[in-house]
C-alpha cells in the first residue's frame, strides 16, 4: 500500500472541501465536521498529481511530507500575457545558424528545473532529459554518430539519405545533421509506459518555448531519428535504451537574427463538433 504521509492541520484548515472534490480519483473524503482524509483502501490510487496541495487556500494539507510553507504561491499576475505568449509562438523560428559558444550553466539548469513540471500521463513522470551541455562534447558526439555511419555504409547499408548527409559534412563540412548547434536536448521515455512517444513531444514543445524565452534558437532534429533507425550503434551513442522513445531538439545562441514574424499562406483546417 502506498505511503502518503497525508497530514491536515486541523486548526489552520477550513473543512471547505476543495481537497476532496479536486481529486481526480477521489482518494480523499471528508466527513461532517472533519478534516479531509484518505480513504481506507484507495491509497494506491493516488498518482500524486499533488491537486489536493496545491487547492488548499490556507496552505493546511501535506501529502507526502510535503511543507506547503515551501511551494511557490500561484499569482496569475505573473503569467505571461495572452498577448505575449501569442507573440513568441508567432515569432519562433527554426534556427539552423549558431554562434560557437556554450550557453551559460546556470540558464540551461534553469530550463531543466523548470522542465521537472512539463505533464506526463497519468503524472508517471518518467521522462529522462539528456542534455549536452558543452560544444566540445557536441563535436564529440556529431564525429562519433557520423563514423557510425560511415562504417554502416562501408558494411554495405543501402540509405542514400545517410550517404548524403555523410557526403555534405565529411566532403564539404556542412553539418546537415546538427547544424553546428553546440547544445542537444533529448527527452526519451520507456516504450512501455503510457504515451511515451507524446509525452516526449510535449515536453519538448515546452523545451522550445522556455528555450524562446531566454533569447536561444532551437530546432527539432528529425534527421537523427533517421541515423538512429539506420545506422546500428546510434541508439546506443546516446544513451538509449533498446526500445526508449525519444526526440530531441538542437539549441544554442543564435548566429542569426529575425526582424519579423512571418505570415501564413493559409491556416489549418479547424473543425467544431456540435
């Protein structure tokens, strides 16, 4: 049975409910007159979502031996406007140009801490987030997945699409796969596990905008999803597990400079159902 360490301070809380009625497999009930509590026996129900915390007003209610004192309070008046988070998904670009420098520790230690509260199905929170931090160690790892390649085709793998990228960076020294990106952020996920595949996605899709927010360029690098599906040894380059879903997303300062969003040649199809 699972431990939740499930406390209310009994003069502080106000018996209002919101715990309990928040709950999304109803774990919690309240008695008349009572304080909230766990119900016998639905203990293990609990995915620790953390709803019935982060509700309570008077800051009464402990779960997991959580201190509420500890979290930060949720002021609206902080959030982004509609108008500004409009502008940055209107405004980022897919930036394939970068300046050779590291961006500063403590910005990406800030993303990933901010990464720690992306959703996951079922709050299972399984994600792992690899992050190449330093471009030396980026130069190491493009020569490696690019060796591979040349060995894989050398061994008589038949994809010209590997070919090629191979031929633009070993004969002409443009890197097609990572585009001189001197960072790399890859989010994988037990094949297993609930939506791994999306959840991936998403929090990636988080990535970028945190990523917009500091000033960095970013761009989702489907081409090693090729080299991993082709070239044997890839997979394990980066840490993988035999059947780990995972995407990444190349990073870094960027060399370049956009004076405007762009406008779109027609929109998506939007359907409402009635």
């Amino acid at each position: 049975m699972k431990d939740l360490r499930f406390k209310v301070d009994g003069e502080s809380c106000s018996r209002c409910r919101l715990c309990v009625d928040d709950c999304p497999n109803r774990v919690l009930t309240q008695r008349d007159g009572a304080c909230p509590e766990v119900v016998a026996g639905r203990e293990d129900l609990c995915f620790g979502c953390q709803h019935c915390f982060a509700i309570c007003p008077s800051g009464s209610l402990s779960i997991f031996g959580l201190d509420p004192a500890g979290s930060e309070i949720r002021d609206p008046a902080g959030f982004p406007s509609p108008e500004a988070m409009g502008r940055l998904i209107r405004n980022r670009r897919s930036v394939r140009k970068y300046e050779r420098e590291n961006v500063p520790a403590e910005v990406i230690d800030g993303i990933l801490a901010d990464l720690q509260y992306v959703p996951t199905a079922q709050n299972k929170r399984y994600l792992k987030f690899t992050v190449v931090d330093d471009y030396r160690v980026m130069d190491g790892l493009r020569e490696r997945i690019v060796s591979l390649a040349e060995k894989a085709l050398a061994g008589g793998l038949d994809s010209r699409f590997v070919a090629g990228v191979v031929k633009y960076m070993r004969r002409d020294g443009v890197d097609v796969l990572f585009r001189g990106a001197p960072h790399l952020m890859l989010v994988s996920a037990h094949e297993g596990q609930v939506s791994a595949a999306q959840d991936v996605s998403l929090a990636l899709a988080y990535f970028e905008l945190l990523a917009a927010s500091r000033g960095l360029g970013t761009c989702w690098c489907g081409f090693l999803g090729v080299f991993e599906r082709a070239v044997p040894g890839v997979r394990e380059a980066l840490g993988l597990g035999a059947t780990d879903a995972f995407y990444s997303v190349y990073f870094g300062p960027p060399a370049v400079r956009y004076a405007r969003a762009p406008q779109r040649l027609g929109t998506s199809a939007i359907a409402r159902l009635a």
